[in-house]
C-alpha cells in the first residue's frame, strides 16, 4: 500500500508525497499534473515517483563483491533475473518534518546479506516559485565503507497530448547500450547520428528509449535540463546539479491502456549495474555523507 502521504503548497504549485518509497506521487502547477500520478492506496506502479538508493536501476543477478565480500539482494524483476531500484522502494520513511511548502522524510538501509552498511537516507521535497526542488542526503551510519548510488525516478507530463507527439529536449552526447532481454550494459555510444540524439529539440515520435545518458552537456554551475513540450504549449522540465552525471530516459512503454503515459527522467548518480562495473560508484566511509538535488518546475 502507498499508505501514510503529505501534502505540501505554494503558489500555484502542490505536491503529494507518500511515505512509502519516499515517492513524489503528484506534483500539480495551476491544477496541471507535471508528473505520471498514482492512487493513494494499492501498489505503486512503475515505481512512480519513488527514491532508489542505494543503487539505481539493475543489479545484475541481484549480486556483487565489496571489500572481498559476496552480497545478494532480491530479484525483484525476476523475469530480467536482476535487482531492480535498491532497497527501499517498498519501506514506509519516516517522516522528519512537514511545513505548508516543504516535507522530509528519511529510509534505513540495514547491513547485512544484501548491503555491507548501515544508511540513513533523507529526502526533502520543497516548493516555492521556481517549483518542487528535492534533496537526497544520504550518510552511512554503519562501521563498514560502503557503495552507494541514488536516483528519483518521476515520469514528467508535458501536457494533455499524446507523448509521440511531445518534444524532447535531452543535453546528453552518449548513452548506454543494454542488451534486449535483459537491460545489462553492453557499452557506451555516441548519439551522433542516432535516434536517441535530442540535443536539438525534436518531436519524440515512435521512438522506444530505456536507457541511461552521459556526457551531459551542462549551463552555468553545472546544472543540465531535460525539457518536453506538449504541442499546446504546455511543458515541464527537470534540472539536476552536478552530482548526477547520468541521467535515466524511458519512453514509457507498456501493454495497450497504460502505455507511454509519461516520459521517466532520472537523475542517476551511477549507471546500470554500477556495483559491478564501479563506474562513478560513490564510496562511503562510516559517518561520511552524499547530497544531491533536482528541480521539477512548469514550463508555459
């Protein structure tokens, strides 16, 4: 169940956020849903709105060494044999304060056979005018280092139209390969010449895209935007800071009724699999923390 959630204004902008996964399940701008939403009871779908950490997006087989140590985890997308989105998508966070505009909420990750340290996971979700602006601040309260990665993972609406017909703006000069069945790395590419390549603004169309970006072309003080615009002018975009240098892009896909509803835009602090490749993988120490932030805002 979503179960416990906390409502939070300013302005033309609110927000709905659910103790469990820490999940932004609503984010509305003059009554305008900005996010793919969800109901207040039941499961959350799609892993709406929710705060991976401490790894984002698959694990491989569910396992993986640290230290000299062999670690297994769930597979929670059993049909790919991965563990998908960390370990506290299903936790209720506890809340650690709520204002009329803000609210934060924090997770536990416990040591043990599928994690080599404790971590308190912390999630402020703010609004103000510039729109919804989050913060995770993790910080290992365990005796061990620890790996560490974190992404949210919002399904932004730009409007009332259908996606295909939606355009894109995505800074990114390479993605990540992945195979078919699975959704493993296989290898970074340029988008030079490809169907992902949508540093220029362009209708999405029919494309299908699952897959983690790089080399994210950044303005001033690091910061990167991913934009969609609805051909009636409508949009939204999400800013993400320098800590996040990969940013997850899906396309939505799924059976007839319940596809391409939104597009999934997630700010990730490692890519796929990175417990295993150690690609930008954080290390924590004991009592040592990581802090990351993105915006969410309306574009009109």
């Amino acid at each position: 169940m979503s179960g416990t959630e906390h409502s939070i204004a300013f302005g033309p902008y609110s927000a709905i956020i659910t103790a469990r996964g820490g999940a932004l399940r609503e984010l509305q701008f003059q009554g305008r849903h900005l996010v793919v939403t969800f109901g207040p009871d039941g499961e959350i779908p799609d892993y709406r709105g929710v705060i991976c950490a401490p790894w984002p997006n698959r694990l491989a087989d569910g396992t993986y060494s640290y230290a000299g140590r062999s670690f297994g985890a769930a597979l929670n997308e059993p049909e790919r044999g991965t563990a998908l989105h960390g370990l506290l998508t299903g936790v209720e966070w506890e809340l650690r304060g709520h204002t009329a505009d803000s609210v934060t909420l924090a997770g536990t990750v416990e040591a043990g056979q599928a994690y080599p340290a404790g971590l308190d996971v912390a999630v402020t979700y703010s609004l103000s005018a510039d729109g919804l602006s989050a913060t995770v601040l993790t910080r290992n309260t365990g005796t061990e280092t620890a790996p560490y990665g974190v992404c949210p993972h919002p399904y932004l609406v730009a409007g009332s139209s259908p996606l295909d017909e939606w355009t894109l703006e995505l800074p990114a000069r390479e993605f990540l390969a992945v195979s078919a069945e699975r959704l493993l790395p296989e290898g970074i590419q340029p988008v030079d010449g490809h169907e992902f390549d949508f540093r220029t603004p362009r209708r999405l169309g029919a494309v299908k895209i699952d897959h983690a970006f790089t080399g994210i072309v950044r303005g001033e003080g690091g910061l990167a935007a991913v934009r969609v615009l609805d051909p009636a002018g409508t949009g939204v975009e999400l800013e993400w800071d320098a800590n996040w240098p990969w940013v997850q892009v899906h396309t939505a896909d799924k059976p007839a009724g319940k596809d391409r509803l939104g597009l999934a835009v997630e700010p990730m602090t490692c890519p796929p699999d990175a417990f295993n490749s150690g690609t930008d993988l954080a290390h924590l120490a004991p009592g040592e923390s990581h802090e990351a932030g993105w915006t969410i805002r309306a574009l009109s």
